[in-house]
C-alpha cells in the first residue's frame, strides 16, 4: 500500500508520516527532502524561494512528476509506503499508476497551524499570521507556480482534520488506515 500525503502548512503531515513509520512500518519518503537536497546540492539556501524555483524549473525540464520518480529510486514502492509532502496534481496523477495508492488530505483551524507553525520555529517560515494566510492562499491556488494544494485537496481519498490532540490525531490516522485496509481486502475479492 502507498499512502500519498498532502495538506495545509503546519496541519500535521509530517506526523501522519512519522506515525506510519514508527507505528505500522511503512517507509517514509518526503518529496520537500528530496527537493531541499536538491537546492542544498546547487549550493542555495534552503528557503521557499529557492525551493519553488527549483522545482518549477524541475517540473518544467522533467515534468510533473520529477520529484515521484526521484522517490521511486529512493524507495520500494512494492511495500508499505508513504510519500509526504505531495503538492502538485501531477505527482497525484503519477501515484494513482501505483497499485493500492490512497491520497489523505491533513488540515486543520489556520490559527492552530500557525501555532504549531512559530513552535516549531522552522528556519523560513512566516511569523506574522496575515502573513501565514496570504502564502496559503497561494499555495492552495496554483497560480503563483510551485504548489496547488486546492487540487490536492480536491484529488484525494480521504481527509483527516487535526485540531485536537496527539492521541486523537493518531485515533484517526488509525481509523483511516483500517478503512484503506478495508477497501483494498473489498477490491480484493
């Protein structure tokens, strides 16, 4: 099973990821480190900037799916696998080849991400919340290049809301994970 990640800055990817790792196994492949390392090997600083130029130009030279076919040298896309940080309908679109991939969706209240956004205290991220909702609201359009989270949202399988708690969020990430598992035994059949 691949489980393909996507959502909302600071609204607990990275934790769906680590959860799935540690707690059911799965590999983890995130497509930002694969672009950080990237710019970090082109000698730039590793900031939103460069990284949206990057991998414009990437998406440009090699197509939409670059960064998907940079993961699968990276990673065994025959085991339980999950690929974080999905930000362009193109990955989505080359993931859905892969048998039993599922794409999860993470949001959660814009005032709690920012929260978690300036404890976190992530070298390049915004401090100032109009800020915060401005590079949203051009990561979800698609228009300024570099991200589409909107269609993201609208290409995926399943949603998971984190506003409350660690226990809940992992409850479910469980409850999710059972319902994949569920429909993959049905498609079985």
């Amino acid at each position: 099973m691949i489980i393909g990640l996507s959502g909302v800055l600071a609204a607990g990817k990275d934790t769906v990821a680590e959860y799935l790792e540690e707690k059911r196994g799965f590999q983890h492949v995130s497509l930002s480190a694969i672009l950080r390392e990237m710019v970090g090997e082109m000698g730039l600083e590793i900031n939103l900037e460069n990284l949206t130029e990057v991998g414009n130009s990437l998406k440009e030279k090699d197509g939409p799916a670059c960064l998907v076919e940079k993961a699968k040298r990276k990673a065994d896309f025959d085991q339980d696998l999950v690929i974080s940080s999905i930000r362009q309908p193109g990955e989505i679109e080359r993931l859905r080849q892969e048998r039993d991939f599922f794409m999860i969706f993470v949001s959660a209240d814009p005032k709690v991400r920012f929260e978690r956004l300036l404890k976190r205290n992530r070298s390049g991220d915004v401090t100032d919340f109009d800020e915060f909702l401005k590079l949203e609201a051009e990561q979800m359009d698609g228009k300024a290049g570099g991200m589409n989270l909107g269609k993201c949202r609208e290409m995926s399988d399943y949603f998971l809301e984190n506003n409350g708690t660690i226990v809940e969020f992992e409850d479910k990430i469980e409850k999710t994970l059972d319902e994949i598992k569920a429909k993959i035994k049905n498609e079985q059949k």
